[in-house]
C-alpha cells in the first residue's frame, strides 16, 4: 500500500501529541521549581479520572462522598526540625501547619502530627463527621482509645 492512499481520522478536539512535544512536557514538569508542598493536587470526581480516585484509599473509605470533612494529616523531617500539618478536601485555609518541640528532642512525628489533628479537630464543627487520615500509630492509638 502507497503512503499516498493512507489516511488517519480523529476527532476535532483531539491533540495530537508528538514525541517531542511529550519530551518537552517532562523536561517542564522536571524543571518546576519549589517542593513537593507547593505542588497542588486537583481532584476531579468526572470522566475518567472518577474511577482512578475512587480506587484510592479515600475513594474506597467513602471519602469524596462523606458529607461532612475530609482532612489528611502528616509530619515532615526538614534538617532535623520537626513540623506536620493537615490538609482539607473541601474547606482550604492557609494556616494547616503547625511546629511542636524542640530540635534537642529529636525528629519524632509524634507530637507535631498530634498536634496537626488538634489544629483539624478546631476547624471542624462539632455536629460535622470528621474522615481524618494519617498514618501515626501513636496517633491511631491515642483516637481509639
């Protein structure tokens, strides 16, 4: 069969990605500068990606269709200082982080994350259901108690 007779249909509002143009794209997002705390997380609950988040532990908890607040809590080890924060689906407010301790105690997550899920529990109405993820067993303890 000749080049000339072959021919390729898509649709209007399909693009076309060429091979350079997908190496382009990982050298931009490779290059992006700030850590991984600046990156943001977009989560669409439409078309495909519905079925990738809802394969997630969130998704597979229920948490996307909780009628009430979503929040992940976390501690992060930065040169030996110790800080966590917590980070809501629904409600975004800029003060999420808090630092607890001293450098001379250690990087234990403990406290900090403790902490993040207080600063969570005060963002939270009290007739609201809480989802709270983490990943602290001291934390997981102290809950269930």
């Amino acid at each position: 069969m000749s080049e000339e007779y072959v021919s390729c249909w898509v649709h209007h509002d399909c693009h076309v990605v060429t091979v350079d143009e997908q190496k382009a794209a990982l050298k931009k997002a490779a290059g992006v500068s700030g850590g991984k705390d600046e990156l943001k997380c977009q989560v669409r609950l439409k078309g495909r990606e519905h079925d990738y988040w809802m394969g997630t532990e969130i998704g597979m908890l229920g948490g996307y269709g909780l009628q009430g607040q979503v929040t992940a809590g976390d501690g992060s080890d930065k040169q030996g200082k110790m800080a966590a924060g917590y980070n809501n689906l629904r409600r975004k407010k800029k003060k999420q982080q808090c630092k607890v301790g001293r450098e001379e105690e250690g990087s234990s997550s403990n406290q900090p994350e403790l902490a993040a899920f207080v600063l969570a529990l005060r963002d939270t109405l009290i007739e609201e259901p809480l989802l709270y993820l983490c990943d602290n067993k001291s934390l997981l303890k102290a809950v269930n108690r």
